[in-house]
C-alpha cells in the first residue's frame, strides 16, 4: 500500500524519541505492498536481519518508567506530541505528503527531496527510478549516490537498477569513506565476484573516514516536512530524526561476506576482523560503532570461536545506548544536540547534550517547556 510508510513514519509520533534507541540495526524500510493499519506499532514494521518483513506486532512493550524530574520538559512534550498525532498528523496529511512526493518533489532541483520522496513511492521500482532519471546527468553529491547505492542493494529482489554504475560514481565521490568500500566488498561477494570483493575490502580497512550520512538523511527528511508545514523547527526535526532511522541500508551483504569467507579462509578473517576494528575506532556513531563490533564477533564464531570466549564476548559489551528522550528535556535541547552532530558526529553529541543537561540541574535552571509546536 502507498501509504504504509508515511503512515508509520509520520503517525508513530508518540514513539518518536523512543525510535533511536528501540531499533540498533541498520535495516530497510517496510516493503510498500505489505499493508498495515493506521496507527501501527513500531514492531510491525522492524525486519529480522535478513530483510524479512515482520508484518505482526509483537508483544506490547513493559512501560518505560520515566528517568525524569519534574524540573525538565520530557512528560510535558511526550503528551503534547501524542495531541499532535491525533489533531495534525492525520492520514489525510499522509495522503498529502505521497501526493508532494509523487508530483512535486520528484520534478524538484534539491536533491533533498527526491533522496525523501524516494523512500516514500508506491514501490522499490518508483523509487529506483527516480534515482535513475536524476542519475541521467554526472551527480557529484555522494549523500544523493550514497541514497541512491543503499535503496538499490537493500532491496535488489525486489527491483534491478544499474548498481555498477552508481557504485562507480559513489566511490568516485566518496573514496575515503571505509562505509562506501564494505558495501562494493559485500555487493561484489553477492554476484560470485571474489577478485573484486577482496580489492573493495582493503580499501575499507584502511580508508580515513567513516559516514553513514545520517545526519544529511535528517535533514533530507527535515527539509521535506517544512514543505508540508504547520510543524514547529522542534517537532519537525523530533520526526525528521525519526524517519532517519528508516532510509535503507545494506549491512546485511557484506556481514553475509564476512561470515561465509571467515569460515572459509584466514586472510579474509583478519581483513574483516581489521574492518571491524577500523571503524569501530574512527566511527563518530555508536550504531555504526556497534555494528562493526558486531561484524567482528561474527567472523570470529564463523570461524571458530565460542560464542562465549573473552574476545568474543567483549566485542558485545557496548556503552549503554544514548537515552533519544534527552532530546524533549529542554526546549532547546534538540538544538543543541543537532549543533553538536554537524560538527563533531553522533557520539561527541550525546556527550555534549549530557553535559549540558547534568550542568542544569546542578545549577538548578528551570526550563519554560509551553508548546512543543511553536518555535
């Protein structure tokens, strides 16, 4: 159904500062066939890590006991954002916000929009499309190519695209990026290309930067909820944060790599053990940090290490997840945190928003929640 993921990104808005913590894996949106109600759960919508969509809810979550005082904002919003679900956030503006993506923002030049309106079309082939026909003409935005790569890899049984092209482009533009490599790696391994597969992971044990655009995927999505308006700056980047945590990923091809050739040969292990290592050195977002983490326990147990053995085992021993509901404490904290993103990463800005709050209360500064929904 068209509306099956607008509804669940733009009518969730209750579980919004729950959705960065709830889901630690890098997975695809829900396919656009499988219909869903109105109004439903988060967990319908997650899949296993194997794309398999998991079209039942599953067992209603234990209350959240608040980490609150009464001093900060974090209750006061939660309940304003549910009034804003059911007065504004209705499917008649879901209806809306298809039709923006279907006819307006695909003829639009900012690229912001289309790499949004792509997540949002009636089926993976209309969003491959739209990549395609922007595509006709030399793109030098690797945010765009990157879209472009991941939309294509994530969801290849359901639509063909002309990866190896884009692929080009995007590691043309995007060299150094250790993110980019493992996906060639992992795609190249997927069609029975092992030369090519091991020439891609090289690079990416050693490359000097890791992104997963996250922060340009906020604001893609930011940017096309101002063109919807009536949203406050807060609650539009509450949902653009949100619906982030949807753009598609293909984390799953190249673990499968890592996993099958582990178990095969000695080389590969310590190329995706020095993958792992890599990036969970360098990476400036603990999902991407844990997720490299986890890589590497993987290759490890395919080759042959107990599960429970010490290396292993501390690579599954993270920090704990940073707390999304920070975000609602203050009403600027979403503003801070954001400032902090763009300069120095999803890591140093949890840190930085801690601080901040901790330097607050002990200096007894009372926030002036009022209405979440005017800036």
């Amino acid at each position: 159904m068209r509306k099956t993921v607008v509804i669940a990104l733009f009518l969730l808005v209750a579980l919004a500062a729950y959705i960065l913590v709830k889901d630690e894996r890098e997975t695809s949106p829900p396919y656009r066939d499988v219909a869903q109600p109105p109004g439903v759960e988060l967990a319908a919508l997650q899949q296993d890590d194997d794309g398999t969509v998991l079209t039942e809810p599953g067992p209603e979550p234990e209350p959240a006991v608040p980490d609150v005082s009464s001093e900060d904002c974090s209750e006061i919003y939660r309940e304003q954002m549910t009034r804003l679900e059911s007065e504004v956030l209705t499917e008649d503006l879901a209806d809306q916000v298809v039709q923006q993506a279907r006819w307006d923002w695909m003829d639009s030049s900012n690229l912001q929009l289309k790499v949004f309106a792509a997540q949002l079309l009636d089926n993976y082939d209309d969003g491959i499309a739209l990549f395609a026909r922007e595509l006709q003409q030399p793109i030098t935005s690797p945010h765009f190519l990157w879209s472009a790569v991941n939309m294509c890899l994530a969801n290849r049984e359901f639509s063909a695209c002309p990866i190896e092209d884009w692929l080009e482009q995007l590691i043309a533009v995007d060299s150094q990026n250790s993110l980019v490599w493992i996906r060639a790696a992992g795609y190249y391994h997927s069609i029975g290309d092992p030369k090519r597969a091991r020439a891609a992971l090289d690079p990416a044990v050693i490359a000097y930067e890791v992104n997963d655009y996250w922060l340009e995927n906020i604001m893609s999505a930011k940017t096309s909820i101002d063109v919807v308006g009536g949203l406050s700056d807060r609650v539009g980047y509450f949902l653009a944060i949100a619906v982030s945590t949807f753009y598609p990923s293909s984390r799953v091809l190249y673990e499968q790599m890592c996993k099958e050739m582990s178990a095969k040969n000695a080389v590969w292990l310590s190329s995706c053990v020095a993958y792992g290592e890599h990036v969970s050195r360098i990476a400036t977002r603990e999902k991407v940090r844990s997720n490299a983490m986890r890589l590497q326990a993987d290759a490890l147990i395919a080759s042959g290490d107990p599960e429970d053995s010490p290396r292993v085992s501390a690579l599954f021993d993270s920090p704990p997840a940073f707390r999304a509901e920070e975000l609602y404490r203050y009403p600027d904290s979403v503003a801070i945190y954001l400032s902090s993103l763009a300069s120095s990463g999803a890591i140093a800005a949890a840190d930085a928003l801690l601080t901040e709050h901790e330097r607050r209360k002990r200096e007894g500064i009372d926030p002036e929640c009022g209405d979440i929904n005017r800036d």
